[in-house]
C-alpha cells in the first residue's frame, strides 16, 4: 500500500537500544509500506541505526535519565528523520574523516560517515545534538 499523503510523527523514548531499536522498525515498517525499495530501506536503516546509536552512547552518556527524540515525516517521495539526545552536542564541523591514514584506527567519526554516505541530505544543529536526515525514494520499485 503506498499511501499518497504525508505522515508526520514525533515520539521520545527512553535512552535505550530498546527503545530507539522499536522506532527503528515503525519507521521502516513505514517506509516498506509506502514504497521505499529495498536498497533505500537498508541505507535508512543504516542511517538510522548510527543515529540512534551515537545519541544513546556518546549524546546522553548511556544515562537512562535522558531521552531521545525521533521526528520523522514520510511522503510519497521523500523520508525525513531528525534525532535529537540531551547531551551537550559535539563538534560536526570539525570531525576527523575517518578515511585519512591517520585516522583508520580510531573509532569516532565513521557513524556520521555512513550517514552522509547513505542520505541524501544530513545536516545537524548548530549545537550537535540532533541530526536531521532526508532519503528520497529511488527509481527501483523492489518492494
């Protein structure tokens, strides 16, 4: 069923795998039932998966006090995610590219790598602590 109209939807959880791993799927679900293929639901997935882990970990510190805040927007063409954490934010512009030689070895910098990689759009607040990400629906109908 590919629905022709605009859902939007704002929840907050807590911080916990769980719990953010249960958006994940009704996002998903979503995106599947409004036609996304295959390849596009494995790159939200993916995009999805970083986000939620970065701001469970590295945003909120693993404190299960803290909350996380998914908004997300499905139309025919187009998903938008925004994931926001409680913590402090970090500095995005300056982040290590985790491709340099000197960089291999350490373990920052690659979620947000795959994030651009498989997005269309990511683009954070001034602050860091929320990412907004937009994937547009491809051409391959592979449902």
């Amino acid at each position: 069923m590919v629905s022709k109209a605009t859902l939007q939807k704002s929840v907050t959880v807590s911080n916990t795998i769980s719990d953010v791993a249960a958006v994940c799927r009704q996002i998903l679900d979503l995106a599947k039932n409004n036609g996304f293929s295959r390849e596009d639901i494995f790159a939200i997935h993916l995009a999805m998966e970083e986000a939620f882990i970065n701001a469970v970990k590295h945003g909120n510190n693993a404190d299960a006090s803290r909350n996380i805040t998914v908004d997300y927007s499905i139309a025919p063409d187009r998903i938008e995610i925004s994931v926001s954490d409680e913590g402090s934010g970090f500095d995005y512009k300056n982040l290590p590219d985790p491709r340099q030689k000197q960089n291999l070895q350490k373990p920052s910098g690659r979620g947000v790598l795959l994030m651009r990689s498989y997005m269309d759009k990511v683009k954070f607040n001034e602050t860091g602590n929320s990412v907004h990400m937009t994937k547009y629906k491809s051409a391959n109908k592979d449902v």
